[in-house]
C-alpha cells in the first residue's frame, strides 16, 4: 500500500496545518479574509477546513501548498507568522523521518471603526498625527483617520509589529447619540508632516445628546467629527463616550487632558432591517453547513455588520465578489422609495451566480 493510500485508510489526509487567528471580539477581518480566499480560489488544495472560536484552521497534504497559502495571507492582511513542526514517524534504517507542519498566522488585532491610541514614534512618523485615530479601513494595511483634523494614513504590518498597539474601544462600546446641530467647519491647514486629508469626509462640528436622554435636562456636548458629509440634525448616530469609558491605556494617560475629546463619533446609524430587505446583492460564503463560521446568533449579528461595511466602503467592495441575488433585485424594482440609506454597491460591481440547480430545472 502505498503512502497516500495508507494516510486516506488511516483518515490521516493533512501533512500542514495554516492557523490563522486574530485576537479580538469581532471577526470582520476574517470575514473579508474569507471572501479574498473564494475571490481568488486559494482554497482549492486544502482537505479540510476547520473554524475555531478565535479564527480559522486550513489543513493542507504539501507542504509547498501551505507556504503558498501563508503567502497569500501575508499579501492581503498586515500579519505575522511563526512555523513548527512535529516527528510523526521515523524509519532508523532509511533515516527518513515524516513531520507534520504547522503555521501560526496572527493578523492584527485591529477592526474597521475601532478606536486606538497611536504610539508617540508612530503618530509622528506619520506626519505628526493626533494620538486618538479612528480605524477605517484593514486590508493589507491598516487605514486610520484622525477625526479631529481629517489626516489619514496607512500603517504597515512592519511598522504595527515594531511598535504594538491595542484597541481602546470596540464596536460593543459604541453608545448612540442624537443630532442636535450640525455646523461646517473650514480646516483645512496642514500642520508640518507627510500626512494626507481625506476627500471623502467632511469636517464639522457636531452637538450631540445621548438617545436615551433626550427631554431631559443634560447640556450637548459639541464635538468635532469627520462625518459631516453624512450627519443632519435629528440624525442618529454611534460614538465612544470617553467621558464614561473605563479604559485602561498607559498610551492614552501620557496623554495631555485637553487633546481628549469627550465623545468620537464613528459611523452613522441607518435602519437595520430596510437596509436588509432592500440589499438585492449577496456574497458566497468558504464554510457552510456543519462547519459554518456563523454558529451563533452573535457571530451572525458580526456579519451583519461586515456586510453593512461592504455596502458603505466602495474600495474594500473592489477587491472582492459580489453577486446579484435575484429574489431581492426583484424586490427593491418594486419597492423603489426614496430612503435615507448609503448607496451600496451599483449594478455593474455585481456578478452573476452560477446556480446548476435551475440549469437543470430547465433542460
């Protein structure tokens, strides 16, 4: 019996294992990683997939098809990796011996509209950015704006892992606000440094109030945000109270007080469920049934989000594929109202799915 036939009697198929892990609450990153993975086929060569609770295990027969897929990775997502391996046999006679191999890859700990302390050497490599940035954005680096002044700029997994840093606040702290006013700003003065302003946000001054508040007698709280493309008063908005905020960061308390706001808004609030049954497109997904990656309610809640960002971030949908879903395209024809909702993708980004189950209804 030859080797191969022996390992597929013996249901011993993987010979290299790729673990891929992130550590933190959300997996909006391993979800955009999945969808790079289906856009590209760089699962094909894989003889299982295997979810874990902190990311995803790919089991591999070649060891040159895990390096490819570690390569891969390394490619799309600012990431680091270490590799091991494990004597499974050894035949003195021949003095061969048969490992099995492992790669670790851990990808930053950063998801899109978390809130992170920049360490000093970083903001002022920078171009002398503001410590408090906001994240947009994590492809194959990670894309931060400072909402006070407009600034963007990309970090590198070079320069995250010289000089790690964590997350202050996370989507499950986000606290939703109500728009009281909303008032221009005209900043548009670069301080000295190499960073660029982004044309896609629009600087204002905001007056929020907790929504759970409203009617009572509490004093607005004016804060200076990236979002007054998209805020109107009586709008409803998400943002990190750092005025309640229990946070401990010895970054953020180097800080001067006075370079604190109070509250950052993050990211407009739209009606979840229209925006459901209006979104006439779909995306495949890499592990279904059994060993779905939504196993639970609050997982599913994730991709709910992930796909809320995919229908606001025109870049991040260019690099993957998105496809019609017919039932739905059908429905928003006929429900054609005008809603305050974000465009979404248009129809020449989508893709037609191959369904064989209705080719073969036809014939």
């Amino acid at each position: 019996m030859c080797d191969d036939c022996r390992r597929a009697e013996a249901k011993d198929f993987w010979r290299a294992c790729v673990q891929v892990r992130q550590k933190c609450e959300f997996k909006k990153t391993l979800f955009y990683l999945e969808q790079l993975i289906l856009k590209h086929d760089a699962h094909l060569n894989t003889t299982a997939i295997k979810p874990v609770p902190t990311g995803v295990d790919f089991f591999y027969a070649k060891l040159q098809d895990a390096r490819k897929f570690v390569d891969f990775i390394t490619t799309h997502l600012p990431c680091r990796h270490s590799y091991a391996q494990e004597l499974v046999t050894h035949d003195a006679k021949n003095n061969t011996y048969d490992y099995k191999h492992t790669f670790c890859v851990e990808v930053v700990p950063i998801c899109r509209s978390d809130l992170v302390c920049l360490p000093k050497k970083i903001a002022q490599a920078l171009g002398n950015m503001n410590q408090l940035v906001v994240c947009v954005r994590v492809n194959n680096v990670i894309s931060v704006i400072d909402p006070s002044t407009l600034k963007i700029a990309d970090i590198n997994a070079t320069q995250y892992w010289r000089s790690p840093f964590q997350t202050l606040c996370q989507s499950k702290r986000l606290r939703e606000f109500y728009v009281v006013d909303v008032e221009d700003t005209d900043f548009n003065q670069l301080t000295a440094g190499y960073s660029h302003l982004s044309t896609k946000h629009r600087l204002a001054d905001i007056w929020v109030i907790p929504s759970n508040q409203i009617g009572q007698d509490n004093q607005e709280v004016c804060t200076r945000s990236h979002l007054g493309h998209l805020l109107r008063p009586g709008d409803l908005v998400l943002g990190y109270d750092l005025r309640n905020s229990n946070v401990n960061s010895t970054l953020l308390d180097n800080m001067e007080t006075d370079k604190i706001p109070d509250i950052i808004l993050i990211r407009k609030v739209y009606n979840r469920f229209v925006r459901r049954e209006r979104r006439n497109w779909k995306v495949k997904r890499l592990i279904q049934n059994d060993n779905d990656v939504c196993d639970s309610s609050s997982v599913g809640n994730e991709f709910e989000n992930f796909l809320e960002d995919l229908e606001e971030d025109e870049q991040m949908r260019q690099k993957i594929n998105i496809y019609r879903d017919n039932a739905k395209q059908q429905a928003a024809c006929s429900k054609d109202i005008a809603l305050d909702l974000p465009p979404g993708p248009l129809l020449h980004e989508m893709l037609d799915d191959l369904d064989l189950n209705a080719d073969i209804e036809m014939n």
